[in-house]
C-alpha cells in the first residue's frame, strides 16, 4: 500500500475553505497528524498543486471539530492555518470566515439534531484557539445545513443562506486585554515613525494609516503587490508590535510566526473600484481596509479581521475610530467597512464604559463542498 486514507470533509465559510476533519478520525501524535495536514494542503509546493490548497491564505486552512467538554456549547474546534511553500502548522489564530463552516459542520454531521421541519438551529461553539463562545445561527433544510438562499456576501458571485456568527467577549484572546497597548502606540522602522493602534480582538491586528504609508488605501491589490518596499515595512511593523504586546520574544521569533499578529491598513470612507470594476462610493462605508495575510495582500478580508476591526473603529481614541464615521458606542452598532471585494457590515457593541467589546459578529454563507476520503502517501 503506497496510501493511506483517513475521512474528512472540503468546506467553504465565508471567503475561506478548508478541510474538516473529526477529531476521533485524527491518530493521537502531533507530527501524524500536522503531516496530514500538510499533505492534505500541499504546503510543500507554492501552487499547492499537490493537495486540496489553491495557493492562497484563503485556502491554506484545516478545522478540527469534536463534542465540547464544556457544558454551554455543542462543540469545539481547533483552527489551523497552513503554510504556501512552507511547512507550517500554525494554531495561534482562528478563522472568522470558517465559524460559519464549523456550524454547518455540526449540523450535517450531527453533533447538534436540525428538526425536519426547522428553519434554523443555533449551535455553540467554544474556539480553542481563543478560548471563546460563539452562537451561530445555521439555516437548515431537511434536517440538514442550508446552502442556497438570497444573501450575497462581498467576495462571492453567488448568493447563499444567511449563517449568523455572533463571538462573544472577543477581546484578549491572546494578550489578555482588548488593547494591550495604549490606544494610539509608536513605532519606528528604519525609515519612519508611524502612529498604529494594536487590538486583539478574535485575532490580534495592528492597524496603520494608508496615508502614513505614503498610498491612499484604495488602490487594487495587484498593484500593491508589485510595491516590495511597502511590504517589507508592513511586515516590520508588524514584527515590532508583536515584540512590544509581548506576542513574541524577540523579532526573529516574530517574524516565524506570520499568522499572528496580522497587519491592516485604514483609511477614510472615499470612492473607490473592486477588482471587478464595480465603484463603492464613499457613503456607502464607514472606513476602508486591506490586510496581509500570510506576506501576500488578503484578496477580502479575513473574518477575524474584519471583527477585529468592526471593534477598533467603534473603541474611541483608536487609530480606526479616527478614520471612522461616528457611531455612538453605547449599543450595537453596524460597522461598513469598504474592503477590495466590496463592503461587509460588523455587528459590534462595546460594554458600558466603551473599553471593552461585549460581542463582534458577522454574516457569513457556507456549504460543503465534499466528503469523502483524503489519501496520504506512505
């Protein structure tokens, strides 16, 4: 036997897809099961012609889901993010765009029982990789989750059913604090000092001013790629942040670690064309974005990001709350933002002394693409 095989299942959530995986169908030593992983992408090759990946951040990810051992949510899963040319494993982060998979997920394979006749089902859910609940509201038919439907997610041509992801108490996953540095920090690169805000909110972000960078912030992504300098002061800045939030001892560990903390740009509302060529007119956000995921410009946004973010441009004194249009803090708020496929609305409300994020969400459309058996060579 030249393979062997182990079940698993192709999902797409949101702008994200991965492979599933039950966590009692996965042998009990790491190296196995990371070896799996990397086979099953194929991080071993740039084009990930190899296995299920496409080349791109958005696909390069694996879930593990099993019954929860805590008593308020149906199940747990473990996310993880999948080098491009490199073997790496990492489970420092977590997925946004994904939760709304992992819902879908525990319906179809039965961790939580869909009544035949029911719309929807509300599934918990606790994220190991930042220690959070979440509800998400799965929409189901037959029994089992909903994939078509009339809602139409930036990033995706067709539309789908409506998956709403609710995370609550988001902030300090991994810092211990929502803003564990000052609202507004320095930092300085070789060759300027920038003013960026850092929030670890779902995941943790640095976020810095397009202006600062010396672009408007609505430019198309192929363009920016071609500009190597930005990214080597991006990257720079995001490895001296995560010295200084204590994500990272010093920054050549930082820099071995470059799924977290992520890195996004901000500017004002302004008109601005997809790469589709659709305009967005400037009252149709509240702020614009664009990340790096990975070294490479995000294609949308990641969903951890866009939370993330949803949260900072609510928080007064941020760097996003000053590009942001005012919304008052004090309940929830739907945050606009314009990122390059689109515009995606954050559901965001802050506690009552607007230091801390009572809860982030989003909607998401997902499906499962396939099910079956993934084979490994020997």
């Amino acid at each position: 036997m030249t393979q062997y095989n182990i079940p698993c299942a192709l999902y797409r959530g949101g702008t994200s897809r991965g492979l599933f995986f039950h966590k009692g169908d996965l042998p009990e030593d790491t190296d196995a099961i990371h070896r799996i992983f990397l086979t099953g992408i194929d991080a071993y090759n740039p084009s990930q012609i190899d296995g299920v990946g496409s080349g791109t951040s958005h696909s390069s990810k694996v879930c593990v889901i099993s019954v929860s051992s805590k008593e308020t949510a149906d199940v747990e899963f473990t996310f993880y993010q999948i080098g491009i040319g490199e073997e790496i494993v990492d489970s420092k982060g977590t997925c946004g765009n994904l939760m709304a998979a992992v819902g879908a997920f525990a319906v179809d394979e039965g961790y939580v029982d869909a009544d035949m006749t029911a719309s929807q089902v509300s599934v918990s859910v606790f994220n190991t990789n930042i220690n959070k609940m979440l509800h998400i509201t799965v929409p189901v038919e037959n029994g089992k989750a909903k994939a078509g439907g009339d809602y139409l997610m930036p990033g995706l041509v067709k539309s789908g059913a409506r998956f709403a992801v609710n995370i609550l108490n988001p902030g300090g996953a991994k810092t211990g604090n929502t803003l564990p540095l000052e609202l507004i920090y320095s930092v300085t690169t070789q060759h300027k000092t920038y003013e960026v805000s850092f929030l670890d909110v779902v995941n943790p972000f640095v976020f810095v001013s397009a202006k600062d960078l010396g672009i408007m912030g609505t430019e198309l992504n192929s363009e920016l790629m071609l500009n190597n300098d930005l990214l080597r002061e991006l990257d720079e800045i995001r490895v001296k942040l995560a010295v200084a939030a204590g994500m990272s001892e010093t920054e050549d560990e930082a820099r071995l670690t470059p799924s977290i903390p992520k890195i996004a740009i901000v500017s004002e509302a302004q008109d601005y064309v997809t790469p589709a060529g659709k305009l967005i007119k400037a009252e149709e956000v509240d702020i614009i974005a664009k990340m790096i995921s990975m070294g490479n410009f995000h294609r949308t946004f990641a969903g951890s990001g866009l939370n993330c973010l949803g949260a900072a441009a609510l928080i007064p004194g941020t760097l996003p709350n000053r590009f942001a249009r005012y919304k008052e803090p004090g309940k929830e708020q739907i945050i606009r933002i314009g990122q390059p496929e689109g515009v995606t609305e954050v559901r965001v409300a802050l506690t009552a002394d607007n230091k801390h994020v009572s809860y982030v969400g989003m909607d998401r459309t997902a499906r499962r693409i396939l099910k079956g058996n993934l084979y490994i060579p020997i």
